[in-house]
C-alpha cells in the first residue's frame, strides 16, 4: 500500500461521515420545519414541494436551522461586529474561556496538592480518597447555579464563581490521575533511590513527579471540557449578561434558534481549541524531555 | 485497636458536648479542639490497620468529622442560613418535606433519567455493535465521537426544551443524547479489546461473526461498557436536573433547586441537593456492583 493511499483511508472516512451528517441535517429541517413554513406561507402561492422545502431552509425561527443559516449566523456574529462589542460571539466565548481557564487552574493546585497529601500520607490516602471517588457521582453541575447565588451574597461576581465551579468540577480527573501517576514508580526505582540515601522530598521531585506527567495529560484532557461546562452552566441561572451559557438562555427565551445553535457551536470550537492546546502542550513537553514521556 | 475506638468515643462525646455549648464560647473552643483532635488521631492510628472494618470507619469517621465541623462552625460563628446551612437543619428539612422531594424524585429520576438512560445507553450500544462491523464508519465516527463526547452537550437543553415541551420529554431526550457518545466511544474500543490472538482461536474453531461476538468480543468489551454506564449516571442526573432550569412543570429537582433558591429557603435546597447526591451514590455503587458480578473474571477485581 503505498503512504498516500494509507492516508486516504484513514482521513477519507472522517469527510464522508461528515457530508452524510449534513445531508441528513438538511431532510431533517425540511420535515421538522414544514409544519410552521407552511403556515406561514402566503395561501394563494403555489404550495409545492420545492416552494416548501425552500421556505423551510430560509425561516427567522425555524425549529431546526440549516447548517449554511447557523454557518451565515455564526460568521455574522463573529465578523460583523467589533470584537469587543456584546453582539461578537467571540467576545462571550472568550468571557465564558476565561472562567473555564482560571477554574482549570484552581483545579490544578487543588488537584496537585490533594494528590501529593495522598500519595505521601496515608491518613489522608485513607480517609479523603474515598471521599474523592465517592463525590465523582454526585452531579455537581446541577447545584452549580445555587453556588452561584451563595458566593454572590458572600460578595463575590463576575468570574470568580463561575471559576470555582469549574474548578471544583474539574479537580477530580486531576487528582485522581495524578494519584495514579505518583504511584506508577516501581518498587525498584524506589529503592535505587533509597540507596542514594534520597529523602521523600526529593524522591517525590526527582522520581515521582517525572512519572506522573504522562497520566496528567489524559486527566487534563477530561479536565478541561469538564471546567467549560461548568463555566457555561454557572451563567445559566443567574442572569450573566455575557458568555455562551448567557447566550444559550438568552436564545432560548426568545426563540432564536439559529443564534442558539451558533452559541452552540462556538461552544464546541472552544472546546476543540483546547483539547488542540492540551495536545501542543503535551507535544512540547515530550520534545523538552527527549522524545519520551 | 482499642485507642482509636476510645478516640472516636472521645470525639463523640466532646464533640456532642461542643455543640450543645456554644453559648459557651470559650468551653466550646476548647471542647472542640479536643474532639477534632481526637478525630484525627483516631484516623491515624486506624489507618495503620488493613482489616476490613478499619477501612470503613476512618472514611466514615472523616466524613463525620467534616459535617460536625460544618455544623459547629456555622452554627458558633452564626452564619446566615441563606449563605450555608447547618447540617441538622438540612436532616429537618428532608425529613419534613419528604413528600415534596418524593414527588420531584419521580418526576425527576423515574420518569426523565430513567427512560432517557435506558434509551441513550442502549442506541449507543446498538450502534456500536453496527458500527464495529464496517473499518469505513468505525474510522469516520470515532473521532467525531469523540469530539462530541470532549463538548458542552448540555447546551441541547434549551432545543430539546423547545421541541420536546416542558415536561419530562424534553429532559429524557437531553440524557438520551448525552449518554449516546461516550456509551458509543467505549463500546466501540472495549470490541476491539480482543486481542488477535484469541480471535484466531475463535477462527480455529469456525465459530462465525455472531458467534465470536457473543462468545469473545461482547466479554471483553465488558469492562469497557461499564465504564460508560457508571459514567454516564452522572452525566445522565446533571443533564435531567439541568434541562429543568429551561422549563419545566412545577415539579422535578432542578425546579426545586432552582425556585427554593430563588427564595432564599437554602435548607430545602440542600435537602434536594442530597437527594441527588444520595441517587447518584447509590446508581453508582448499583452498576458498581453489577460490574463485579459481570466482570468478575477482571483483574481489578481478581486481585483480592
């Protein structure tokens, strides 16, 4: 087989796949939309399928938008207006990135902290780990909004709560991986070095961390689209004037379907803009230390 | 052995002390400086044992510990219960409103997470299993799956809201869509899981397509699927309670949250927050459970 050819079938597919999404997008907001086109309609104008189908493709506030409406929305909102301006869709996603961002990072001391308390003192490996998994099933995000309100009458608004849910929610993926990546030494480079007469300290800096950066990445992965869920729910309940979760209630109030899924969709590129930095991230990391992790 | 249990009798009995004085401020202090350390010193000298019970009672002993220290400091540094809630006033508050979060319980769990679950989960599996056949499909939808499964899916609220109604519907249809991808995703690589090898065998014995799936392929992805449901049962719980803050009838555990907060009755919002709580501990501890029945041949689980 030769390279392009291999390239061809392992890129091929993804298009493909793609291209039968749209197409059924499309059947699909024809028939979900031609109810209400066609009362919409003007009576005395000819009512065939194609006259329909058109209609249904070009509605202010269709039940299911196009892909090329949502496409034209989206430019619009991100081209059509200064970027600082509250009708730019990158001005909510950065707002609602930032939050994300600062949570990931309080996150991230969090987790670190937590998981080296537990690696290295068994009191707290006993007692707070269960705790730790035990608290990954309760559905944190649906209390988000009251956290919220609580932290608003302590005084603290604009990102901070916002920050500290998505922190809180994304400090597990962290903890609990890096616990696993403290422990991945094995008992022989333990012991090598227990020979150099090294101190926990410096068997926690000069072995355990080093090992633990490959499981951090995976965790950071989770971690990160949890942190910008939880980011854009905090601005649900609580009458955010900006940032995507604002944008989604906002559509949803007045019908704007169409900006309603382009907030969705601005959603997802933060989404995939991250994942794209976490994997630079990793990349640069591996180069620094020579091609392995 | 003895110490640590005599420490959690201390912790008891001056903890209890602690909290009926706070009138007192100053015994208060003291008393509860004793008792947290008691508490302490008490997990540590548990922790040194492996027996069963000392596994249980020093995370048992530190979550009390926790809620006792919630308790006493809201109560002595008298907290506005608009802020945080004592504990106790949370346990009055469930137990007092025990039909109210029955009635948001089944609206809530039983008739939007369960049927949105049970249909997500099983349309993920199915899928999988059709999508496993074909290398084309497999190559083309991983990757879109798993970007799916990497994004905000809840942000569908507000459309299943706005095409399903306000009633339990438009939630079970969020969980549907939230639980389908990473269901998809971890049945489609738990398929793969069976090694060349052992496919050969099945191929020594002429077994066919269906045989080996049932026989090699559906085990091994085992493990794989029910990393999805236990996942999936948060995930399922967040996507119901938050669907309800788009709309909903006057019932359900995301408009209790959501209304009860409103009104600034905290202790009712933190009586459902533990009704939740409590069903995701439990579903969990639930597919938890019939994991190790189903996959009892497992490492993880043949190690003890």
């Amino acid at each position: 087989m030769t390279k392009a050819k291999r390239i061809a079938i392992r890129i091929l597919p993804i298009p493909t796949v793609l291209l039968a999404l749209l197409i059924v997008w499309y059947i699909a907001a024809i028939f979900l939309n031609a109810d209400q086109a066609q009362s919409l309609m003007d009576p005395d104008a000819p009512q065939g399928f194609a006259a329909v189908a058109r209609a249904t493709l070009s509605m202010d506030r269709p039940v299911l938008p196009a892909p090329h409406q949502i496409a034209a929305s989206l430019w619009d909102s991100v081209f059509g207006w200064p970027i600082l301006s509250p009708r730019n869709l990158i001005y909510h996603a950065g707002i609602t990135a930032g939050a994300a961002l600062l949570g990931l990072a309080f996150a991230l001391v969090l987790g670190i902290a937590l998981a080296v308390g537990i690696v290295q003192l068994r009191v707290l490996d006993r007692s707070l780990m269960p705790w730790v998994i035990g608290s990954q099933t309760v559905p944190v995000l649906a209390i988000a909004p009251m956290v919220v309100v609580v932290l608003g009458n302590l005084g603290m608004t604009g990102v901070l709560p916002k920050a500290v849910i998505a922190g809180y929610l994304s400090f597990f993926p962290i903890t609990v991986g890096l616990v696993k990546g403290l422990r991945s030494p094995d008992p022989m480079q333990r012991d090598l070095l227990h020979t150099y007469a090294a101190n926990e300290a410096q068997v926690l800096t000069k072995l355990r961390w080093p090992a633990s950066i490959g499981f951090l990445f995976p965790s950071l992965r989770v971690a990160m689209s949890l942190a910008l869920v939880g980011a854009i729910v905090a601005e649900l309940p609580t009458g955010a004037q900006a940032g995507l979760g604002a944008r989604l209630l906002a559509g949803s109030y007045y019908g704007q379907t169409i900006q309603l899924w382009a907030a969705l969709l601005m959603a997802a590129f933060v989404s995939l803009a991250g994942l794209g930095a976490i994997a630079l991230l990793q990349r640069a990391t591996i180069a620094a230390r020579g091609g392995r992790l | 052995m003895i110490v640590p249990v005599l420490l959690t009798a201390l912790f008891l009995v001056a903890g209890t002390g602690a909290r009926l004085l706070l009138a007192l401020p100053h015994l208060a202090a003291l008393l509860g400086t004793v008792a947290a350390g008691a508490a302490i010193a008490a997990m540590a000298g548990l922790s040194r044992s492996e027996a069963l019970a000392a596994r249980i009672a020093v995370p048992v002993l530190f979550g009390a510990l926790l809620l006792w220290l919630w308790e006493i400091l809201v109560v002595g540094f008298a907290v506005p219960s608009v802020i945080l809630p004592p504990p106790s006033a949370v346990a009055v508050a469930f137990f007092s409103n025990l039909d109210v979060l029955g009635a948001d319980f089944r609206q809530t769990v039983l008739r939007s997470v369960l049927p949105g679950y049970a249909l997500g989960c099983g349309s993920g599996f199915l899928a999988a299993l059709a999508i496993v056949r074909s290398d084309f499909l497999k190559r083309g939808l991983m990757p879109l799956g798993n970007l799916v499964s990497a994004m905000p899916i809840v942000g569908i609220a507000p459309i299943m809201v706005m095409w399903f109604g306000f009633d339990w519907p438009s939630k079970a249809a969020v969980v549907t869509v939230m639980t389908f991808f990473p269901m998809l995703v971890n049945t489609i690589a738990g398929l793969n899981e069976a090694g060349a090898i052992e496919r050969d065998l099945m191929r020594c014995y002429a077994a066919g397509p269906w045989t080996t799936l049932l026989k090699l392929r559906l085990p091994a992805a085992m493990p794989f699927v029910f990393n999805a449901l236990k996942l999936n049962s948060t995930l399922a719980l967040i996507g119901a309670v938050v669907a309800e803050f788009f709309g909903t009838p006057i019932l359900g555990m995301g408009f209790r949250i959501s209304t009860q907060a409103a009104r600034m009755n905290m202790d009712v919002v933190w009586a459902t927050i533990t009704v939740t709580a409590l069903t995701g501990s439990l579903s969990f501890a639930a597919i938890a459970g019939l994991e190790r029945v189903v996959t009892f041949w497992h490492p993880s689980f043949r190690a003890r």
